[in-house]
C-alpha cells in the first residue's frame, strides 16, 4: 500500500502542473474579460488603463506572465489581489476557517444523520418508520440547498420575529455562542440533501449485508443487537459510505459557496465569486489549483481507507 501511495502522490505535481497551465490561459483569452476595464471607472482615462495594466504585469506576453507566476509559485508566493494589492495567500487564510468550518459541520451532520437513519431504514424494513425516513431521503434529494437556506432566513423572522445571524465570521473560541448560531442552523439544512442521499446509500448496502450468512450465524451464536448491527453489519457496509463521505466533502465546498452567499459569510465561496465577478485572475488561479489539490488528496484517502476498512483489499 505505501507503494500505492507514493505512486499516487507522485501524480500530484504534474496534475497540479496541468491545472495550473489550463487556468491561467483560459482566464488570458480574450472572453474572459480584461480586468482593467473591470476596475476602470468613467473617469478613468487610456493613459490610466495602460499604466493600471503595466502595474499588473497585464502588459507582457501571455508566456511571459506565466512564467513570472510559476516562478513566484515555486518560491511559495501566490501574487497580490488585483484590488487591494494585499498577498492571495493571506486573504484565503484569513476566509479559511469559516469555509472549513461550514464544510466540517456540514459533513459531521450529515454523516450523523445519513446513517443513523439508513441503519435504521434497513434494519426496520417495511415498517412505519422505514416508509417515513424514505420519503424524507426523497424530500431532502428533491428541494434545493439554497431553496432551504432562504427560508431559514424568511420564516423565522415571519413565525417567531426571530432574525437569523447574517455576515462575518466569529472563531468558535471567540464566541461559542455566536459561532453556534450563526453556523449549525444553516450547515444542518445544507447536510439535508447529503443525509438524504448517504441514508439511502447507508440502507442498500446495509439491507445486502443483513442477508448474509455471516449474519445469520452472528445472531446464531447469542451476539447482542448491537454487536450485530454496528461490529458486523455496519463494518461490512461502509466501503460505499466512505467513498459517498468523500465526494460529499469535494461537493460541500461549492454547497459553501451558496451558504456564505446567502448568510453573508467572508468565506473561500464569497471569495472566489467575488474575484470572478472582478476577473481577479490571481485569486482564481490559487483558489483553482487549491481545490484540484483538495480533491487529489481527498481521493488518495478515501481509497487508502478502503484497505483499513476491508484487509481483504490489497494495492499493489
């Protein structure tokens, strides 16, 4: 396995190499908008336009301009904000924990719910409580995130004159409280579609291993329910909830996206938008190739667990 491993990682620089090349040229053709004239103003004159591109390093040739970033990269410098002139990594570190924080809790609850219920579902087959929590995994699968966030907003404050937390980012250390309110009632309605569909998963593979023969023979020899369920049952079903977990995190950055939209969150989400909206080429390189890297990594670890989960799974 550490063959495996190593053989994996050394796959990331030049699939960081290949997205690095890919961003920055699609954001240098001409459709993708010239950040000059987004930052220009009515009063801006040509003169001002040519010398705000010369200070940008916009004025060179496309080949040039990358490799004066990539040198910058390999030296650990990601350029500065093309407003604001302030360093890329220092404004994604300061929006990083709230991001990392909606994503944590986010998956936390939906790992929580997903398959406390799918257990649930499976083992009380056909019973009242089985119909009940398929027609929510058809519900939560069904109505969109940000439909849900929206109405967290709005029908508390109709109902109970209650007005949710919106904007900024208080650390948990800081303030627990604050912290609590402003993100576990959101990140709980962002895990519902995730919970909705890990349940579903959870109950599939739960109801294949309740048929085994191994099973049966656990409940043969007097083992208790929850040695049954949970040490056999649930051990045996995991490898499609892991796999699930992990791509569920990849899809939770861009469902943060939406949160800290909606709520005014100074995250990674408002972040990014906004540089795209501002054609802030800097931000949107470094954020690209941070996600790539995020999702190279997330993999590699979902299928190094497989072998900790099964010992049947061997790399080679």
């Amino acid at each position: 396995m550490r063959q495996y491993a190593l053989r994996r990682l050394a796959y990331l620089p030049l699939i960081a190499a290949l997205v690095s090349v890919i961003t920055f040229f699609t954001l240098r053709m001409p459709w993708a908008g010239d950040p000059v004239t987004y930052m220009s103003t009515q009063n801006t004159t040509v003169e001002d336009q040519e010398r705000l591109r010369k200070e940008l390093g916009l004025d060179k040739p496309v080949a040039v301009q990358f490799g004066l970033w990539l040198g910058d990269v390999l030296r650990g410098d990601f350029g500065e904000t093309f407003r604001g002139r302030q360093p890329v990594l220092d404004e994604v570190m300061r929006r990083f924990p709230a991001t990392l924080e909606i994503m944590v809790l986010s998956l936390g609850f939906t790992v929580l719910f997903g398959v406390t219920f799918g257990v649930v579902s499976a083992v009380r087959q056909d019973s009242f409580a089985d119909y009940g929590l398929r027609v929510f995994a058809v519900f939560g699968q069904s109505v969109p995130d940000f439909f849900l966030l929206i109405l967290l907003i709005v029908l508390p404050s109709i109902w109970w004159n209650y007005s949710h937390p919106i904007g900024g980012h208080v650390s948990i250390f800081e303030d627990p409280i604050r912290n609590l309110r402003l993100y576990v009632p959101p990140t709980l309605l962002l895990a519902v579609g995730g919970s909705a569909l890990m349940m579903r998963v959870t109950r599939s593979a739960m109801l294949e291993v309740l048929r085994q023969d191994y099973m049966r023979t656990a409940r043969a020899k007097g083992l208790g329910a929850y040695a049954v369920i949970v040490r056999h049952g649930l051990r045996n079903a995991l490898i499609p909830i892991i796999t699930l977990a992990g791509n569920h995190l990849v899809a939770l950055f861009f469902g943060a996206v939406i949160l800290e939209q909606v709520f005014s969150i100074n995250g990674l989400g408002q972040f990014f938008l906004t540089s795209a909206a501002q054609r802030d080429f800097p931000v949107m390189q470094f954020l690209v190739l941070y996600s790539a890297l995020v999702v190279m990594g997330l993999n590699l670890v979902v299928d190094l667990s497989y072998a900790l989960i099964d010992p049947r799974i061997k790399y080679s």
